[in-house]
C-alpha cells in the first residue's frame, strides 16, 4: 500500500496544532580514517550540518527507519552497529506552528555500499566532515549530539539519554 502523505502529515490533518510526540533515527556514518563524520546540509536550514534521518513511519523500527532515511537522503547502503544515544526535545510551537515532543534515537553505522548522492530535495549537500573542530551545526539539539558522539562515545559503549533538551 502507497500512502499519499507521510505519517506526520496524515495525523496533523486530524488533530491540528496539537501536542504530539514523534520519534526520529539517525546516522553517523565516519570515514576510514575515523575523523570525519558524514553530515548533509538540510533544505529547511542555511545554518550548519544535520545527521542523515528522520522521522519514523507507522510499522517502522527505529533502526529500519535509519537505514531507510539513510538510503533516501544519501544513496548509501548501510547497517546499524550500535546505538550512541536517546534524547527528546519539547518544542510549543515549531516552525509550521505545531506543539512537539521529538524524542531522537541515534545509531552508528556501517558502510555496506552503494554512491554518496544527495537526493536533491531533503538533502542539498553531503560532506564528510573534520571532527576538529567540532562541526557547527543546524540546530542546538543537533550540536549537543554532535558533541555526545565525540566525548561520550568515542570513550564508552555505553549510550548517553538527554531528556528536554538538555
């Protein structure tokens, strides 16, 4: 079954500017080298670099959802080695005027194939990116993720959680 609108889209035509709660996936994806990071310049930001991914689809796992986003955003194939970190967000009115709580679930990936392409509507720009200095980023919510990944992760396999924003 083919659905005209995404998930979000559909459930906002039914409750209007509401409070919901969406959960997102995304990917970090280093060099060989392990000191750069792929990051995607967004189509909704001129400010700094985002994480390939997005939203969640209904029926999706998170982990489905990352390697899916990352395909689209991309044309990367690639696989989930473990998960970095879990953080939420609430927003009262987001820039379309909606009341959000985001909650973003964030995985290490893999390269399993295919050619960096950006898809020319989501993502405008795809770049590996130097991890020093800490890359600027399109949001305060991506740059503490951003700088989770480079000291807490890069010393502990263990995830890091950062609840409302923190």
């Amino acid at each position: 079954m083919v659905l005209k609108k995404n998930y979000i889209a559909r459930m906002r035509e039914k409750i209007g500017h509401e409070g919901m709660i969406f959960v997102s996936a995304y990917g970090i994806l280093w060099n060989e080298q392990h000191d750069k990071i792929l990051l995607e310049k967004r189509w909704d930001s001129d400010e700094g670099w985002g994480f390939p991914g997005g939203y969640l689809e209904y029926g999706d796992s998170p982990t489905q959802a990352v390697i899916r986003e990352f395909k689209e955003e991309t044309g990367l194939d690639v696989e989930v080695v473990r998960m970095l970190g879990l953080s939420t967000n609430i927003t009262d009115e987001n820039s379309w005027g909606d009341a959000q709580e985001s909650i973003g679930i964030g995985f290490e990936m893999r390269y399993l194939g295919g050619t960096l392409c950006k898809d020319g509507t989501e993502t405008v720009d795809l770049e590996y990116v130097s991890v020093v200095p800490e890359p600027k980023m399109f949001v305060p919510q991506a740059q503490k993720t951003i700088h989770s990944v480079l000291t807490e992760n890069e010393v502990s396999d263990k995830p890091w959680i950062r609840e409302h924003g923190e």
